[in-house]
C-alpha cells in the first residue's frame, strides 16, 4: 500500500547493495496516514507490512481487513487492494516490496507462496516479517538479508497450508532470460514477437510460465519497470513530461494513469518524498 498525499510522513531511505545477478530490488517505506485513503491498485511484488500504530483497514480479495501492531499484512502480487483510516488518528506502517524473483531464489520454480488471508497473527510469520524487513535496514549485509528471506518464504509455505500442488514444467530458464531483457526496460514497441524469439519457445507457453514464477505477466512486468526508470529519473530532478517520455510511456498521462493503478497515488506524491532503499539480490 502506498500512498497519497495526505500521508504526513513518509520516510523512505535508499542505499544501493551488490548481491548478485539480475539487480532485483527490495524496496523499504516507512509511512503513516492520517486521513483519506489509498486509491485500489496493485503491485507487481509481494507486499509485506506491519502496522507500527494505529488501525490499518483495506480491502483484499472481497473482504475488509484491519491490521494492528503486532500483525503481519501479506498480499499477494497482482492482487488489487486499497487501504483507508479507520478512525481520525490513522495509522502508521513499515512495508517492503518483495520481488518474486527473490523467491523463486529459495522454492527454484515452484509455485509461489499464496496466502488467502490479508492479514496474519501466526508468530513465526510476524517474527519472520519483522526479521525481513529489519534486514533490508542492515549495513550490507546480504547474507543476513538471504537467510531472512529463507525463514519468511518457509513461514509463508507453512502458513499457506494444504497439499502442495503439482510442479508443472515451466522452462525457467528461459522466463529469467526474458526477464533480463525486460529489466534493461527496452524501446517502445517491445511485444510477444519479440520475447518468444528471446525465449525459443511459444509466447503463450512463456507467458503461463512467467505468471507461474514471477506472479504476473510480462506486460506489466516491464511497465513495472518503467516506472521505476521514471522515478530515479524525477529523482535526478528531470521533469514528468520528460521523464515519462524517457521511461518509454506515450505520454505524461499515461505515465499518470499507469502509476496510479499501480501504486494508488500520483507520481509527484510519492516521489517527492526522495529516494527509496534498496537491496540488490
């Protein structure tokens, strides 16, 4: 959940770590809400939350959920949610963005954890939440990062429950060539032509297999990554219009609207609050 700006505090930091192939991103938010809501939207990663004060409510999968101190909130990529004050207080949280490539570091291919439930009071899925997130804060420490991650995608598979489904063959390789490509965030006009030439295998085959490991498809993938390119560059101090245009989007209101259902806010509202943290797996 992010949000608009009636947030009143938002104090997103940013450090770039060294930690292995493909440059995948944690990022890390601390934010509090005293009024409004966040416009229902969607990430392309995990969302993992703790309340630090407050109430937090949203809307997930058809239910109203309220979060409190000492509760995990666990949503799932590609899963539209929204998140409103409960009362005229509001509410403060923590949340990192977790990829499912970083995931697919520890299951290898298998089907993503998917927890139905927007909100958790299971301990070791809290404590592993907790860890998690406290890790993306360490001073380089990558290794301390991947045996949180362990520990909280092992809480979530255990907390999802129920027999395992089948492992289909999915050709992973080939997904994390593709999104490689993707991630170098390439021209406009990049299509299924061009991804199943890239993978050797039919595009719609790719794009089942894609969803499979990383919880969503490659269109929005790579709109996902352009606009994290437009941030860092109204970050760099380029203006909308320009950096919409260098991220590859058609327009300043395409940039606007695609940023909207993806994050509930505008881009001068969230960016404006400067750089995010980061952890490179």
């Amino acid at each position: 959940m992010r949000g608009r700006d009636n947030i009143a505090r938002m104090r997103p930091n940013s450090e770039d770590q060294d930690g292995g192939p493909h440059g995948s991103k944690v990022e890390l938010i601390d934010a509090q809400l005293r009024e409004g809501a966040f416009s229902p939207h969607r990430h392309d990663t995990y969302t993992i939350a703790v309340t630090t004060s407050g109430v937090q409510s949203f809307n997930y999968r058809g239910k109203g959920w309220q979060s409190l101190p000492g509760q995990a909130v666990i949503l799932h990529p590609d899963e539209v949610h929204d998140g409103y004050c409960a009362n005229q207080t509001g509410f403060s949280y923590r949340a990192a963005y977790l990829p499912p490539a970083h995931v697919q570091t520890v299951i290898g291919g298998a089907a993503l954890p998917f927890l139905a439930e927007g909100v958790s009071t299971d301990a070791n899925l809290v404590g592993s939440a907790l860890r998690l997130i406290a890790m993306c804060t360490a001073d380089a420490d990558l290794f301390g990062y991947q045996d949180a991650l362990h520990q909280f995608v092992s809480a979530m598979q255990r907390c999802e429950g129920g027999p395992l489904p089948a492992r289909r063959n999915v050709n992973r390789e080939a997904v994390m060539r593709v999104r490689e490509f993707l991630d170098s965030v390439p021209e406009p006009g990049t299509n299924l032509d061009q991804l199943e030439e890239l993978a050797g295998y039919d595009r719609w085959q790719l794009s089942r297999d894609f969803r499979a490991l990383l919880g969503t498809s490659p269109y929005r993938y790579l709109q996902c990554r352009r606009l994290e390119r437009a941030g860092q560059l109204l970050r760099s101090g380029l203006c909308l219009a320009a950096a919409a245009h260098e991220a590859g989007f058609a327009d300043q209101s395409h940039f606007g609207r695609v940023f909207k259902r993806t994050f509930g806010t505008t881009p001068l509202a969230w960016h404006r609050s400067g750089e995010t943290r980061t952890i490179i797996l």
